[in-house]
C-alpha cells in the first residue's frame, strides 16, 4: 500500500516533536563528532542510552523486518526521522558499523539464526560492532589481507593483527576478513567472513591516539583467538564477495542501513552565523571581497552536493549509470567537508592555532577539533585516491 503525503507530513511532525522534547541536555564533556572519536567510556555510555531511546521510540531500524526489532515500515519513514535527527542537532548513532553496514548486510543476505542473533542488538544498541579489514601492512590493498584463520575442530583459530579498528575496545562483535587458504591462485580466493565475538582470550584491542589527542580506534591483536566455526558467514572462500558487498553499503551505493546519523551536522550556515562576529583591520570580514567570493562557492558546492543527493533518490535521473552519484558522493561530500572546515580557521587569522581547552580559541576550538576530525572521513572506508580511482573506473570508464 503506498504511502500519502499527508501520513508523511503527520509523520515528520510526529517525530520533529518527540526530538525536540528528548534531544540530551548538553552532557558537561566534549561528545565525538562522528561514530569514529568514541574514545572514552563517558561518551559510549551516553551514546548507548541515546540510540536505545531513540530505537525504543521506533526511530531506528523503521525498515527492518520487525521479528528482529526493526519497525517493517517503508524506507521512507526512516528517510523523514534520519532528517528530523539532523534538523534537531541530536547527538549521532554510535553503532554505526552495526547499524550502517553489518546489519543491512545480516539482513540481505545471513541466515535466520544470524538474523535472530544479532539484529536486534545491534540496533538496541547493547551490541556494538566493529569492521577488521584493515592490517598494518594491508589497508587500501584490501585483498591482500593476511590474518590467518584456521579450521580446528567446531572453531577457527585465528592470528594476526588488524589496525584502525573504530571502537575496536568497545565492540562485542567484529566483522572480520581473514585468510582461510593461503595457497589459492587468486589471492581473493583465499579469504572467508566472520562474524566474530571480540570479547574473547587471545584477542586484545589496544587504542591509539589521534592527532586531536582523542580516542577513537585500536590496533587489534589476535593471539591463538579461538572462534565457533559458525560464525563464519557463506561458505570458506566467500569473503572478498561478501567484503564487497559490505563496502556497497558503507559507501552508500548499497541501501538497506537502519538509519540514524553518524557525523554531526556542520554546515557552510553555521560558519556565516559565525563570520558576523569576526573582523579584519577594522572591518567586518564578511565584507571583505575575497572571502565574499571563497564564501559563495563554498555554498555553491553544499548546495550542489545536496542537490546531488536529492537526484540520486530519483531513479529515471539517473539511468545512465544507477551508483554514478552514491560511489562518488563518499569522495565529492568527505573532500568538500574537510576544505571547508580548512577554510574556516583561515579566517581565524592567528588565532586559527588555538585549540580546544584554550580559552582564547574561537567558538572554543570547534573548527580546529572538526578539521582534524575531517580527515578520518577521507581515509576511512577507502581513501580519496582509492576513490577516485573507483570514480574512473567504474563510472567514467577509464583504463585501470
Ligand atoms: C578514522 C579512521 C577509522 C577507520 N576505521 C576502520 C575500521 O573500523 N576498520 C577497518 O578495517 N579500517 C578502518 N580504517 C582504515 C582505513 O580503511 C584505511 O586506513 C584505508 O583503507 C587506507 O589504508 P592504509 O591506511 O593502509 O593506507 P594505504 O593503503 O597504505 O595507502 C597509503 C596512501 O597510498 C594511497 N594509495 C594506496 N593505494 C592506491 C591506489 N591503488 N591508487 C592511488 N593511491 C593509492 C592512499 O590513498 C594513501 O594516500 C579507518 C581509518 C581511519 C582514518
């Protein structure tokens, strides 16, 4: 039955009241500004109570199938309450590695038993997740992974190590690529998919700091780590496939996500609200010809990539290629983000080298902490070179 517009408005005007009136008081300490700077106990736990609350609500996981704790609505009821979530300034979902790519892949393609284990965790939030792809020698060469893991009995045994494990020391659950043949003729060929427990002996998640001097992922040990054989998903073999397709939906070209955001919202209005309060040699600098000029194509670009979004949700605008804007958006949104936080503490003049925790630093150092912190989008989840090697390949055609 489809949906009227008229279900839809109530809706949206049902959900924008329920954020108003539970969005968190300001909890008194700095919260992440994506799901990849949860690096104390303080903020998880916070986070954790949030996302419960917004799932208890029925504002989580709206098209999951409901005998796994999601609310078997149409997609486009999550669309309007992943809107309002921004609209209001709420705090992110965490469990985004959960929410965002191991659940929807569970969804699409595990088996009932994994469906019934881990879905409704995942979006209660009582089971946070982490992705093992990474190695120290191994990331955007992601096929050449070299963690072993070895049949014994009703278990794998799994050693090696993985790196830049977001919440890797909080996580109940990795989804982890290791290597259950190291002789295959295609290096691809060799690699299975675990849905892996982490709080186990033998595997041990060390943090490492980063350049904002916060938390945020480890470098993940496997030491003779024993796991139950079926946590294996597909079969042996299978997973650079399903590697594949988890990557689909981390880079937004696969749908299927229960929703919920995952970075906080900075946009080009916030640093015009800002710009009023800022002067150079005496006058005001929004003024100032040059900025005027950085400033308007900054806004263009927001407001093309916006627009961009809006098109990639109308399938005959984009026939030529369906994934052309979702495999492109990671690198164009990630890219503009990071220029655009840059751009902001240029205009700081000297003061742009203050940073959190200094009183002098403008808006308490927001700008510098959301520079840093852009970067993590940029490498994470591919890097831009890796992206944009995608972009010519995949959509433009271009030779390898
Ligand atoms: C904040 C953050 C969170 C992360 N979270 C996770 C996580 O939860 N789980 C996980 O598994 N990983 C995670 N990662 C790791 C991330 O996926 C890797 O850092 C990324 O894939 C790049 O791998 P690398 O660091 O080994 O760099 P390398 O692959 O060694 O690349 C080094 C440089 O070479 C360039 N390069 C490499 N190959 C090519 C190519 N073919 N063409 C052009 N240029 C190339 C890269 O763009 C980069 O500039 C995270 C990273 C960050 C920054």
């Amino acid at each position: 039955m489809s949906v009227t517009e008229k279900e839809l408005g109530e809706f949206r005007a049902q959900v924008s009241a329920w954020m108003k009136d539970n969005k968190p008081a300001d909890p008194g300490f700095l919260l992440p500004q994506s799901f990849m700077e949860v690096g104390s106990e303080q903020q998880l736990e916070f986070l954790r109570e949030w996302q419960h609350k917004m799932w208890a609500a029925g504002y989580l996981g709206m098209a999951w199938p409901r005998e796994y704790g999601g609310g078997g609505v149409e997609p486009v009821f999550q669309t309007i309450a992943d809107q309002e979530m921004r609209r209001h300034l709420v705090p992110i979902c965490f469990n985004i590695i959960g929410l965002g790519w191991a659940g929807p892949l569970i969804v699409d393609t595990g088996t009932e038993q994994e469906k019934v284990r881990y879905l409704k965790g995942i979006l209660s939030a009582e089971d946070i997740w982490c992705q093992g792809f990474s190695e120290p020698d191994n990331g955007s060469d992601l096929g050449n992974a070299q963690i072993r893991a070895v049949r014994d009995g009703d278990e794998y045994v799994i050693n090696g190590t993985k790196i830049w494990t977001t919440m890797g020391n909080y996580a109940k659950y990795m989804i982890l690529l290791a290597r259950t043949n190291p002789n295959t003729e295609r290096k691809y060929d060799g690699l299975s998919f675990f849905l892996s427990p982490m709080k186990i002996e033998g595997i041990e998640a060390r943090p490492i700091q980063k350049l904002t001097g916060e938390y945020g992922f480890t470098e993940t040990f496997f030491t003779d780590a024993r796991i139950p054989a079926d946590c294996i998903m597909g079969e042996e073999g299978e997973g650079w496939k399903i590697a594949m397709k988890t990557l689909q939906y981390e880079r937004g070209a696969e749908a299927g996500a229960a929703g919920g955001h995952s970075f906080v919202r900075v946009v080009i209005d916030d640093l015009i609200e800002q710009l009023g309060a800022y002067s150079r040699d005496g006058e005001p600098l929004l003024q100032d010809s040059l900025v005027r000029d950085q400033l308007v194509k900054l806004i263009i670009e927001e407001k093309a990539l916006s627009l961009g979004d809006r098109r990639a949700g109308v399938g005959p605008l984009t026939t030529d290629y369906p994934f052309s804007l979702p495999l492109s958006s990671k690198l164009r949104i990630t890219e503009y983000a990071r220029r655009m936080r840059q751009f902001a503490i240029s205009l700081q003049g000297a003061a742009g080298g203050l940073y959190v925790g200094d009183d002098e630093a403008p808006q308490g150092g927001f700008w510098q902490r959301a520079y840093f912190n852009s970067f993590s989008a940029t490498i994470g989840g591919g890097t831009s070179q890796v992206q944009t090697n995608i972009v010519g390949e995949h959509i433009l055609g271009l030779p390898k």
